[in-house]
C-alpha cells in the first residue's frame, strides 16, 4: 500500500497515467499489484480515469482477474468504470456496445466475474445487459464470442435473465453456436444452455430451436464427454466410446480414425472401448458393407444379451473353394482383431471383453444393490495401490500397440481418472446406473444412488454415494459427506 501511495502522489504531480499502465505490465506481480491500487486511487478523479481508459490499461488488469491477488485489479477496474463504485456495472454494460471489438471483450469478461455475487448481477441485468451481450452472439470474432458466452453463462442462473434472453431471441442464437468451428465457443455455448435448461420453458424452447444440434451432441458420448466432462446415467456408453480428454481453444475433438494416423507422441494417451469379438466386425460383399460406427449410442447389457452363434452370412451364387478359402484367410490374418475392409476399425480388446464377462458372473447372483456397486470395483489389489507409476505403464502400451490409442482393456496401472471410466463402462455393460465426472485433468468419479431399505409406507428416496475405487476400492460414500468431498477435491 505504501507504493500504492508513492505513485499514486508522483501521478498526482506530474500527471503522468502511462507510468503506471507501464508498472501494470510488469512482470514482478508486487509491482502489479501496487500498480492497481495507485490507479484505483487516482482513478477517482475523472479526468485520469478517461486517460487510463486511452491508454487501454484496462486489459492488463483484467489479466490481473485470474491471479491470486485479484481484488486490487477488481479496485482498479471499479474505479475506471466509475468515479461511484456501485455505477460501475452501468458503464461496463455500456461498453459492451462500443464500436472497439476490446471494449466488449474487456467488459464482457468482467462481467463474468462480477456475476458471481447476486446483487451485482441483478444490477447487471437491470441495465440491459442480456440484450447488449445476445447482440454480440451474432459477432464473427472468436474472442467476442469467447467472452460473450461465458457472460451468458453467468448471467443465466438468474430466472430473470432467462426470461430475457428468450425474449430476445437469445436461444437460437446459443444453439447455433455448437456448430461452431472454435472448440472454445463451442464449451462455453453448452455451458451457457446447460445453464439455461433448468427452466422446463426454456428447456422446451432451446430444443425447438435446434433439437437436431443437441441431439447429436447428447448421441455422441465421446464429444458429450470431452465438452462437458459429464455423462449421467441415462448415458449409456458401448463399443467405439474413446475419451479425447477435454477440448482445448481452438482444437476440435478427433474421431479415432484421424487419432490413429498421428505418429505417437508425448500426449496423453486416447483410451477407446471394444468388447466386440473380431467376427462380427467381419462384412462381406458391397450389400453388407455398413461397419461399425464407433458413434454407436445402441445401448448393450451383458446380462440381458446372449451372443449369437450365428456365423458370417456367405455369398448367394459364389460357393467357389477358392472364394471359401480366401475368406478363411482374412479371418485370421496377424491383426485378427481388425475390420478385413478399407475401412478403417478399432482393435478388439479382448481383456476388456474377458472383464465384461467376469463382471457380470461375479455381481449377477448378488441381490442387494450397494453390494453389486462395492463388488464392481474390488477388481483392485490394494497392497499396491500406491506402488506403480501408471504414466510410464500408459506410454509403455502406446509403444507397444504403435498408436495413440490405448484399449481400456489393457490398462492395468491407472489413476482417478483411469478408474472411473473402467468402472462406469463395466457397470454400463452389465445394467448397473452410474454417472462419471470428470474435474481436474488427471480427476475424475462416480456417482451412483442407491434406494433405502423398504419401510411400512414405501421405499425411501434414493441417496447419492461417490465409490471409492482408489483408496479404499469399494467404499461407498454420501456425496454430501466431508470423505467424498475429499475424494473429489483430490485430498484424500
């Protein structure tokens, strides 16, 4: 604060802002942040307000946002808006119709986090922020869009905005947004109408205006997955899921194919899923060409379905020695696990098949639901859960299989992450409900209910249990409870 002051008096004299909008790009974060806090003093008077403002020293504060020491550069922003700290949304709302693409983009993401606290927001949103940001929804520069999204998204929990942002035809807009080429705008699109869907009116109104875009992104798990890093229950994944890892600004999620002509590489693994035994991948002739589609959303259980034992159909007209002999030949080529066609098809994973099946004997004659959870995931030798490093066994198969792509079948060192999808693609396969989650980029869980014991009256309401599949594989614990929310913080 003392050096606060000292610039804030050498400004005063010699009525120089551009000293400090030069500290404010400082490397040293000291020196930033005393650099806020002279301009949130000498900000007070108008005139030096404007001058900041010309000199464009607000984008190096709202960079400042994202530190640990943010509320200097939230000082300092307030104090630029206005010279009445409570009039400072009213002129960030303002900006967001300037002509300068920065202003918007500026004023747009302090917003966003201005938006955190509730009366902040309601004032936002009394001055007309929901038209001015839907406005910029129709603006062909990413970053406009980047930062509008994300306002949306903030600004919508409130009923109010929703309310608004139909009325001024704001939904359209949004959906028309997943079809964006930028996977940043394409995140936070679906943030914001993840957000906006609470409501059953809004609801019914975003799939009336693009139900076809929603349902393909809710079709194709891998994609719901990597955008939204949520798949609930009623998300039932089958043969082809892989897990991209969430998407990057500006990368777009690959299909497998486009993964499996990538030169290996230093980058984490793509973990796939394939339990389907080599013979039915097998096809033959041009009417039985349809393959495969690793987008596949048919849901499978174990326990419900019996292999077939029918054999690949043969050809009407051409039962030739040599037509049968060339066929016997493709089928058990070196790579028997791969399609015989120009297409290309993702590996048999014969491991993960073998799990399916154990899974299933093994929980089948159970009877009681929480039991069938806790036995899912005893598949794990405790005594060496902390004895391996799971990073190099991941890059070992990489090398082995020569490609990016690892099957799940194949892992058998593996962390949070790697866990929670075995466990919630096993309980998929045999019948059992489970959600995964994914947080941080090595995190993840599941998320499972389980309904209470019969009473006099009925059943209880179902409760919401994390497994642990780490620490304590098995374990079951209360969502709300101070275990699992050390289990989902990653400190335990």
């Amino acid at each position: 604060m003392g050096l606060a002051l000292i610039m804030g008096e050498k400004v005063k004299k010699e009525a120089e802002p551009c000293t400090l909008t030069d500290l404010l790009m400082q490397e040293n974060e000291s020196v930033r942040t005393a650099a806020c806090q002279a301009v949130a003093s000498v900000s007070k008077n108008i005139s030096s307000g404007d001058t900041f403002r010309c000199l464009d020293a607000i984008k190096p504060i709202v960079q400042l946002l994202n530190r640990d020491k943010s509320v200097a550069a939230a000082e300092a922003l307030s104090s630029l808006t206005s010279s009445n700290n409570l009039n400072g949304d009213k002129l960030l709302v303002r900006q967001l119709r300037d002509s300068c693409k920065g202003a918007a983009v500026y004023a747009a993401s302090v917003l966003t986090n201005m938006a955190s606290q509730e009366e902040l927001r309601r004032s936002i949103l009394d001055h007309e922020a929901m038209p001015a940001l839907v406005e910029l929804l129709h603006s062909t520069d990413n970053n406009t869009l980047i930062s509008t999204t994300q306002a949306v998204a903030s600004l919508a929990c409130d009923a109010e905005a929703r309310m608004e942002l139909r009325n001024v035809g704001g939904l359209s807009t949004l959906v028309q947004l997943l079809k964006s080429i930028n996977a940043e705008i394409r995140r936070n699109a679906s943030w914001a109408i993840s957000v906006c869907a609470n409501d059953e009116i809004t609801a019914l109104e975003l799939c009336n205006a693009g139900s076809e875009i929603l349902q393909e992104i809710n079709l194709n798990l891998s994609l719901k997955y990597s955008l939204t890093g949520h798949l609930s229950a009623s998300d039932i994944t089958t043969d082809g899921f892989y897990n991209p890892g969430q998407i990057r600004m500006g990368h777009q999620v690959p299909t497998l194919e486009e993964i499996s002509k990538q030169i290996v590489n230093q980058h984490r693994a793509t973990i796939a899923v394939n339990g389907k035994p080599p013979d039915q991948f097998i096809t033959k002739g041009p009417d039985d060409r349809k393959q495969y589609s690793p987008t596949e959303t048919t849901a499978s259980s174990v326990l419900s379905r019996k292999r077939s034992s029918k054999t690949p159909s043969k050809m009407k007209g051409k039962g030739h020695k040599e037509d049968e002999k060339k066929k016997d030949e493709d089928e058990y080529k070196p790579q028997q696990g791969m399609v015989v066609d120009e297409a290309w098809s993702l590996p048999y994973d014969a491991a993960f098949h073998n799990l399916v099946k154990e899974a299933a004997e093994s929980i089948s004659p159970l009877q009681d639901e929480d039991k069938m959870y806790t036995a899912l995931a005893m598949g794990v030798e405790p005594e060496n859960l902390h004895n391996f490093l799971w990073e190099q066994h991941i890059s070992e198969l990489k090398f082995e299989a020569c490609s990016n792509i690892v099957l799940i079948g194949k892992i058998k060192k593996g962390t949070y992450f790697h866990r929670a999808l075995l466990y919630k693609v096993l309980a998929d396969r045999i019948g059992l409900s489970c959600s995964l989650i994914r947080e941080e980029y090595n995190h993840a869980w599941n998320e499972i209910f389980i309904t209470g014991p019969k009473k006099t009256y009925g059943y209880s309401q179902p409760e919401c249990y994390i497994i642990d599949l780490l620490h304590q594989p098995g374990n079951l614990m209360k969502s709300n409870s101070p275990a699992a929310l050390a289990y989902r913080t990653n400190l335990c």
